[in-house]
C-alpha cells in the first residue's frame, strides 16, 4: 500500500510540477520564465520623455489603460472626479471629456462615442484607454509592440539635435576621422546606434573613463577607476540599446543602480547601462534585443541599497567590457561615431 502512495505521490508531483512550469513558460513569450519585472517599469513615453506612475498600466481587449493623471499631468491637461456618479472629466482649452467608471459611452463636446473598453478603478487609480483619450486631445499616439510602450505626442515634434551644442564636446568626428590605434573594426558601422535619441537632448560629454571616484560600498575612503563614460540628461529621456545582442544582468547594482548588461550578438562585448530610472516592460536576463531598442530611461539611481536616488545628477553611464576577459574598455570614441547614427522613429 505504501508502495503504492509512493508511486502515486511521485506521479502526482511530476504533474503538478508540469503544469507549473508550463504556466510558467506560456507567461512570457519565448518560453523565458519570468515572474516579475526586475524594477520600476515605465510604458508611456510623452512628448520623448518617460512618464513613471505608481499604478503600471493594464490591457484589456487589445487596448492600453493608463492612470489618467499620467495623461492629464504630462500634458496639462484639467482632471475632475465626481464621485457620486463615478463621472471622470477632462478639459485642456476647448476641449472637453466625459467618462464614467465601467461604461464605454463617453461623451466628447457633448457629442456621445463608444469606447472599445471602460475606465476602471485599480488600487484607487483610475485607468482609461490611453489611445481614444489622447486622439480625442488630438494627440498622435504609436504603440511600439517590441517594447510594450505608448508613444503619444501632444506638441509637434522640434528637432533638438541642435541643442547639444557640439562646439564644446573636446571633439566633433568629421568625415574622413580615424579612431585609436587601439580600435577595434567590430565595434564600427550602421549596425550600431547611439543610446540618445535624435531628438533628445543632453549635455555635452567628455571622455570621463579612468577619473577617479571616491564613493566605494565600504565607505573606506580609497579612490576607484570610473570605468565608463557620463552623459547628462534630464531624468526619463528615453535610453535605447547600442548594438543587437542579449541580455546577460538586469536588476540592482549598489554602484550602478538600476542597471542592464548586454551582450553584443558575437559575443565579444559587453555594454553597461546604468544609473536607470527605470525599464521598459518586460527584460530578464537571456531576452534578445535589437539595435535601436527601448530599454530603459535615464535616471539618477545608485551608491546604495535597492532603491538610492540623488547622489548625483540624472545621467546614463555606459561602459563597454570585452567579454572574454571582463576588462573595461574605453568607449568615448566609439560613442563619437555611434553619435551620427541615432534612432529617428518612433516619435
């Protein structure tokens, strides 16, 4: 009788343990397990800037609802709740939105529309479909499905490639420039992009690599080697990968904050992004990444615990590694020619 309990115990724990892992592979695409988001996430991008929310946004019949204050304050816009008749109400100029909680009629100038999905209450936040309100606004609105991040526009669009002014970089690449001695020909051509957008803007940056820095997680006073290049930038500009390659780190580093490691798709290289504010939906470590890929938004996390902010000004440091031998290389002169090739879409 034993025996048989045994065997059956057995049999019933391999099926119980198959289903889990089967729930636990059909969760994410791929079949990657992954059960959380390794840190703060962000989904909306408003004109090219992260919006952060304390409520993450839900789908619902193929649409996006997004807490309605991230629109209304990212776009100045006038929120109102009634809470006697759940009624939501938007106005910026002339134009005003009615909603209310679990309908999908709405009325718009006074004129009633049918949503695709209702406005709902998650954690005492109040979501609304983020595409029909920002078209109603007269927004345009992208949906990146790589990324699983709204783009809505709200002002047009104003090239600030300009607003970096170059004249004070050390050093601006003209046609015709070589790099080091100590290039190498891997590291160069179209397929490489650099990290800002060209609308973007941010300061002018040096080659920082090998200045010293004094803050060491033992606070024992001894100075170390930077081991990357800073480049300034207001918190929640948009951060995209340099290279195609993989995930190999994502998650908390007491030096570098929220952080995310790359390996290039020869395996030769590692890139280090850090200082995040937070990242895009959906990476852990082994996810493939593309050249040009959102990954995370410039922030000033780091030089402590899970969760220090504000030891310093918001800023992307980027290392670069050679893989095989873990050293750190440094990347300034590639970032000048990774410069004149940046992402240009979506908005």
């Amino acid at each position: 009788m034993n025996r048989c309990l045994r065997e059956y115990s057995s049999y019933l724990w391999n099926r119980i343990l198959g289903a889990f892992v089967f729930c636990l592979m059909i969760a994410v695409p791929g079949g990657m397990v992954f059960a959380k988001e390794p840190g703060p996430v962000i989904s909306v991008v408003v004109d090219g800037m992260g919006v952060h929310s304390d409520v993450s946004p839900i789908h619902r019949n193929g649409r996006m609802l997004v807490p309605i204050r991230v629109v209304a304050e990212a776009t100045g816009s006038e929120v109102s709740y009634e809470a006697a008749t759940q009624k939501v109400l938007l106005n910026k100029k002339s134009k005003h939105i009615s909603l209310a909680i679990g309908s999908q009629t709405t009325y718009v100038d006074g004129k009633r529309l049918k949503m695709d999905v209702s406005p709902v209450i998650v954690n005492k936040r109040t979501l609304v479909p983020i595409r029909f309100i920002s078209e109603a606004f007269g927004y345009q609105v992208q949906w990146d499905e790589n990324t699983a991040v709204a783009y809505i526009q709200s002002k047009p669009v104003v090239d600030k490639t300009m607003s970096v002014k170059y004249s004070l970089n050390p050093y601006v690449v003209k046609q015709g420039d070589t790099l080091s001695k100590n290039a190498d020909d891997q590291l160069i051509g179209k397929q490489f992009r650099f990290p800002f957008h060209k609308n973007s803007w941010y300061e002018p940056y040096g080659d920082s690599f090998g200045s010293d820095r004094e803050w060491t997680e033992t606070n024992s006073g001894s100075v170390r080697s930077h081991e990357g290049i800073d480049i300034m930038a207001p918190k929640g500009t948009p951060i995209y990968s340099v290279s195609d390659g993989t995930i190999n780190k994502v998650g908390w580093n007491t030096y570098g904050g929220w952080r995310v490691n790359i390996t290039d798709e020869n395996g030769h290289y590692r890139m280090y992004y850090a200082h995040l504010q937070a990242y895009t939906p959906g990476l852990y470590v082994g996810k493939t990444i593309k050249a040009g890929q959102l990954i995370g938004f410039v922030g000033d996390t780091g030089y402590g615990g899970t969760g220090t902010v504000g030891m310093f000004e918001p800023h992307l440091h980027f290392g670069l590694y050679r893989n095989s031998t873990g050293k750190a290389i440094d990347p300034y002169d590639y970032l000048r020619v990774w410069e004149q090739n940046k992402v240009e879409s979506p908005l």
